[in-house]
C-alpha cells in the first residue's frame, strides 16, 4: 500500500511555524525572516507550495505563482485565500511530514 504524503495530518500553528522556521536564529531579521525550509501543504484538497525562487518567494498551485512578495513575513500575513493569510489559517493546513 502506498501512502499518501499527507497521511500524517500535520498540523502546525503560527508559534510552531516560526520555531520550525528557525526564525528565532535570526532575530536581525525580524522584518523579513529566512525561508529555512521549502514546504508543501493541502488546504480545501489542493496541494502548496513554497519556495524562493527568481528572486521572490513564492506560494505555488499546479505550477503557478499565485501570489509572490520579496518579503517572506509578507507574504505570509498578506491576504491570499478569501481575504485571509497564510497566517491567519495556517492551522487549518496540513503539512507535508
């Protein structure tokens, strides 16, 4: 039987993101935190994903830059689905273990 990548169901909130982020190794760059790690996750069935790349980061959707910010915390906290942030539903993702 093949497993689904998602079948852990990881869950995270904002303060898990962060720690997983290691932002807090880099505290100079509050304003505008490292992507330590690309990551991939479902939300409403459909599969993200993030990564920086020409110059940007970006969140991914069936190889389409949907929304793109040269800040990382940026694009996190802006809107992106229905007037909500990556932020503001993080914990109804799940992330890829």
């Amino acid at each position: 039987m093949v497993l689904n990548k998602y079948d852990a169901n990881v869950h995270m909130n904002w303060s898990e993101f962060t720690t997983w982020q290691r932002w807090d190794e880099f505290p100079e760059r509050e304003d505008n935190p490292p992507l330590t790690q690309d990551f991939s996750f479902l939300f409403d069935g459909e599969e993200y994903y993030c990564d920086f790349s020409f110059d940007k980061f970006h969140i991914w959707k069936d190889n389409e830059s949907i929304k793109d910010n040269s800040n990382f915390l940026l694009l996190l906290t802006t809107p992106l689905f229905e007037e909500q942030s990556f932020k503001d539903l993080i914990q109804n993702f799940i992330f890829e273990d």
